[in-house]
C-alpha cells in the first residue's frame, strides 16, 4: 500500500486546538456530544441522500451509531454507518476551519477575551471534531464514502501541528459504510473508557439524537444449572429407598456482552404535547441549540387540514448576536424537517420574517417534497400557508411571556428583541394588530417602567382623542422638551420614544385601537383647548412681533405663530407638519435609519 502521507493543519486549527485543550478543560465531556453529533450529521445526510437514491443503503441499511470501550487499554472507539468522507473530504474538514461554527466560535473566544470576560463558551458554541484531543493523546479516523471504493486513515496527535493520511489496509478494520472513530484516552482520562460512563454520557448528552446509539455493555442472564447431590444429603436419601431421588439444580448468573440501545429515538416533536413536560422541552431546545439558559417559552403545535405539519418553537432569552445586529440572515435558528428527513438549518428566512429571526425551532412537514429548495420554498404555497402560522404562535407565544406573572420575562425579553417587533411594526403590516399590543414605552406618567398601549389607551382623558408622543434621545430629554409644559398641566400622558426606531414604526402604526399617534412637537397641535376670543386678541397684540422676528430669521425659519401650547417657556421651535420632526431630522443625519 502507498505510504500515509502527511499534512499540516490550517494555522487555525493549530491556534483552535490550543483553545480547546486550554480553556475548555473543566468540561471534557463534552467531547462526546460534539462527535455523536457529528455521526448524527453524517446520518442526517445519508438518509437525506438515500431518499432520492436508495441504492446507497445497500452496503449498510441501519443507520445507527455505536459505541464500545475497552477500559484496561484505556480506548473509545465510535462507528456510524452515515454518509463518511473521501480522502479529499478528511483533508478539507479535519485539516481546515470551514465550517461556520467553529470560526464563529474563535471569533467569540476573541471577543470576550478583548472584552475581559470570561464566559464560559464551550456551551454556547459547538466547537467539533477537535474537542476529541480534550480526553485523547491520539485520534484515529477511518472512513469510507460512497463516493470512493477506498476507506482511508486519518490520524492525529496531541499539541502536533501536521496530521496523516493513509489507505486502511487492515481487513478487521474495513467498515461498508461510514465513520470509525477511535480515541486512544490520555492518562488521566483513561475513566471515560468504563461501559457505565460512557452509558451514562450518551444518556445526558445525546438523548435527542434521532438515530439509534448503542452501546458495548456487559450483561447477565440468570440461568438454573443442575448440580450434584450433596454426598451427605444423597446417603441419607439412599437410606430410604422410597423417595426417589431428586435431581438438584441452582441459579447462576452468566455474563457476556452485547449492545445495548442506549438512547430514545422518538422526536420530541412526534410526541403528544401533553405528556411532554416543561423540562424535556427546556432540555431538547439547549441540545438541539447548544443553548446556556432556559428559553422564555415554548410552544408544540401540530396543524392539520390544508396544510400539515408539526413544530416546537421557542423564544430565547438572551439574543446571542448581540441587541444590535437584529437582521442577521444567517441564524441556523429553525431546523426543517420532511417526513421526519432532517433537510437544513438554512431556511429561516423562507419559514420566518426576519425581525423574528431570534426564534428557535423545529419544523416538521409531511406535505413538502424530500428534494426541497429554496427555490421551491420560495414558490411554495404551502410554505406560505406554514409560515403564516408558525408567525401566529409566535405572537401567541410572546403575548404569553407578556402575561406571565413573572413580570421580568417580559422586561428580559423586550430588552433583548423589542427592536425586532419594533421593526415588525415597519415591515409587517398585515401584522399590526398582533404587534402594537407588544410594544413598550416610557412615558410622562411612567419613567421609571414601560408601559403598554393598552395601559396607555386605558388612561386616557374622556375627552382625549389622539395618543400623544414626543420624540428623543434620551427620557430626560423628552422630559424637559417646553413642548410637554401644556400637555403635562392638562394631565395628558405623552409617550417617550428614546430609541432611534421607535419613531419610525409609530409612524408606521399610524393608529392604536382607532386613536392616532400624534406628534406633540408638531405645529397645530390641538390639545382641545381653543379659545378663539382669547386667541384673536393676542394676535392683534403681538402679530407685528411676529413679522419682525420672522424678518429677522429670514430663510432660518418657515414661519413664527402665535401659540397657546406653552405655560411657561417664552416659545419653542416646532416642526412643520408635514416635516421631519427633529428627532428624524436629527437620526437622517446621522443615517442611522
Ligand atoms: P461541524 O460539525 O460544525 O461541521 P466539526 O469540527 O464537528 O464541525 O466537523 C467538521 C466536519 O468534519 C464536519 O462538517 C463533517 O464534514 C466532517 N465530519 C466530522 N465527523 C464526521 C463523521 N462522523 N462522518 C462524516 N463526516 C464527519
Ligand atoms: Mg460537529
């Protein structure tokens, strides 16, 4: 056989392995997830492949993982009959960062490093195939692809920077199909090779894969064997020859080993909603996620009729992209699924609008085709039909966190993603009245609490028509805008609108229960106080004033009024109406809109 040739690895992978093996070290378990993950992925593709080509099922039909120790050597070896790779394959995936989550994950290392915080990220972030070398001295994987009638070697050491690739030419280790991985444990992690650990692992780390996991376990049978008699005990029979002897037997325990189904294989989503508890939710969202904390909710439907198909949804409670970046295209957050056939991570943007790209989940579908596009999905009328109703419970479910008793939910979720139903607001109008009732505020009456549009409309003045706002930059400059004076000493409640898009989707509202968002920095603001007789007299008086200034100002100013909205402050520059206010004047030039 050729000789293994040898390779360097990416510079990255080198600075990776290095981070793994010295930042991660108090949760080396983890090790295990990462590569029944990857045997999961490798399955998911088979099968998906398999769907339109059933001949590549024939060297290997199940679709399992398996997974045996030998304790005394101190050895983990992991068999999955999915989809493999080629020698070009072991070269680009084991040699090389390609794959989004890992560099993602150096990027976060990065960040929280020149931040000066010390997260803890290996539970946020799946860093693969490499956290093998957190428990191995060496790793060894061999692998054959369908696309090649060779399995090839590839084999890796500890803190090394080049690896090596050779053809497997031992015929015990030849596989049909598949992946073997086999980890040769350091010293000090030789424990993870006992039958009961790994039984133990794969129960906590992996009991929502959906393929099957065996694992190698030594087991008894209890069998009765026949013994001799007890010499005594015969003599004494012998004596009295009217009792027949009996034949004695005892039980004895026989071991051997054999594997062992060690997970559950039934899709959390196929289950009936009522005997899954709050738990195994929580649980299979920070699985299938590689989330930290519990999400705020959940919801499990299935929809039947027109259109069928199942999901679990959740709502998380921290935005992992940060509070800023609310349009990232590129989440991986809903996982579809045809006819239980994983498909792709890929879609959120044909399943979801973007402002709810933060939502997480499963969807499951039995009325789409297996070879599934974008391009179909886009066209797809049933995609449409689904769509609309994964947006819906997810305004259910929001709505739910809004009326929860735990009144900080709701704070912890408007903190994180308020700016996206905020963008809902500009981009979703068939959606308003789902919308505005999620939207907070602060307010002339409530500083200190945001408050709802409904607690606002509640409030209101008998004879108040128009929902009042002010636009600013911060809530202590609304409160000391001379705009308010009038409003403020009529008891009228004007909402704070400190955020830069706050404006804009108001404006995009237009109307709340049937009351307009009126502007209070606006000109012609009618307050309901007008006093015509009062209000001619001043003219009359100050009207010449009025044209001096104006001269004076010039071009500066559209116009100078007379006004009857202030108390106090001698006069206030308004906009016109229909102008920018400042606010948006002040945001245009800043392009921050
Ligand atoms: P990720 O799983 O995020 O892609 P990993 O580091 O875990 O990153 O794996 C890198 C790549 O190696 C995978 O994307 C896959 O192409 C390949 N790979 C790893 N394990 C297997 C396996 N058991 N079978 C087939 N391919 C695998
Ligand atoms: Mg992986």
């Amino acid at each position: 056989p050729p000789p293994a040739e040898k390779y360097e690895y990416q510079a990255e992978v080198s600075r990776l392995m290095d981070l793994i093996v010295n930042s991660l070290y108090s949760n080396k378990e983890v090790f295990l997830r990462e590569l029944i993950s990857n045997a999961s992925d490798a399955l998911d593709k088979l099968r998906y492949l398999s769907v339109t080509d059933s001949q590549l099922l024939k060297e290997a039909a199940d679709l399992d993982i398996r997974i045996q120790t030998d304790k005394d050597n101190g050895i983990i070896t992991i068999t999955d009959s999915g989809i493999g790779m080629t020698r070009q394959e072991l070269v680009d995936c084991l040699g090389t960062i390609a794959q989004s989550g890992t560099a993602k994950f150096l990027k976060a290392v990065k960040e929280s490093k020149d931040a000066g915080t010390d997260n803890n990220l290996i539970g946020q972030f799946g860093v693969g195939f490499y956290s093998a070398f957190l428990v191995s001295d060496k790793v060894v994987v061999s692998t054959k692809s369908p696309k090649s009638d060779k399995q090839y070697v590839w084999e890796g050491e500890a803190n090394a920077s080049s690896y090596t690739i050779r053809e497997e030419t031992n015929s015990e280790n030849l596989i049909p199909r598949g992946t073997r991985l086999t980890l040769y444990l350091k010293r000090d992690d030789k424990g993870f090779a006992h039958p009961e650990r790994i039984q133990k692992l794969v129960k906590n780390y992996s009991q929502f894969v959906s393929f099957p996991i065996y694992t190698w376990q030594e087991k008894g049978i209890t069998k009765e064997v026949e013994v001799d008699d007890d010499p005594v005990e015969a003599k004494e029979a012998n004596q009295d020859e009217n009792i027949e002897k009996k034949k004695k037997t005892k039980k004895v325990v026989e071991r051997y080993w054999d594997w062992e189904l060690t997970n559950e294989t039934q899709p959390i989503w196929l289950r009936n909603p009522k005997e899954v508890t709050t738990e195994e939710y929580n649980d299979f969202y920070k699985k299938t996620f590689n989330e930290y904390s519990e999400p705020l909710a959940s919801s499990h439907f299935t929809t039947e009729g027109e259109v069928e198909f199942r999901s679990v949804l959740y709502v998380p409670a921290i935005s992992p992209m940060g509070k800023d970046d609310i349009t990232n295209p590129k989440t991986k957050n809903i996982r579809l699924y045809v006819k239980r056939v994983f498909i792709s991570d890929d879609f959120d943007g044909e399943l979801f609008p973007r402002y709810l790209s933060f939502v997480k989940g499963v969807v499951d579908s039995n009325d789409l085709p297996l070879n599934v596009s974008r391009e179909i999905l886009q066209e797809s009328r049933i995609v449409r039909i689904m769509r609309k109703r994964l947006v819906r419970k997810t305004f259910d479910m929001i709505l739910g966190i809004s009326m929860s008793e735990n009144k900080g939910d709701y704070e912890t979720f408007w903190e994180n993603f308020g700016k996206h139903l905020k963008l809902g607001c500009i981009e979703d109008r068939e959606n308003h009245k789902r919308l505005a009732p999620l939207l907070r505020f602060f307010s002339s009456q409530s500083e200190d609490e945001m408050i709802s549009l409904d607690e606002y409309v509640e409030n209101m003045k008998p004879e108040q028509k128009d929902i009042y706002y002010i636009a600013a930059d911060s809530v202590s400059s609304a409160r000391n805008a001379p705009f308010l004076e009038r409003l403020l000493e009529k008891d009228l409640e004007v909402l704070y609108l400190v955020d830069p898009i706050d404006e804009v989707a108001i404006q995009s509202l237009k109307s709340y229960k049937e009351k307009n968002f009126v502007d209070i920095s606006k000109e012609d603001l009618d307050i309901g106080d007008k006093n015509e007789e009062k209000e001619k007299v001043t003219k009359e008086e100050f009207g010449n004033t009025c044209d001096w200034i104006k001269k004076r100002l010039g071009e500066k100013v559209a116009n100078v009024n007379i006004s009857n909205r202030l108390s106090s402050s001698p006069c206030v520059l308004v906009s016109g109406k229909f102008g920018w206010s400042a606010n948006m004047e002040r945001l245009m030039k800043a392009q921050t809109v």
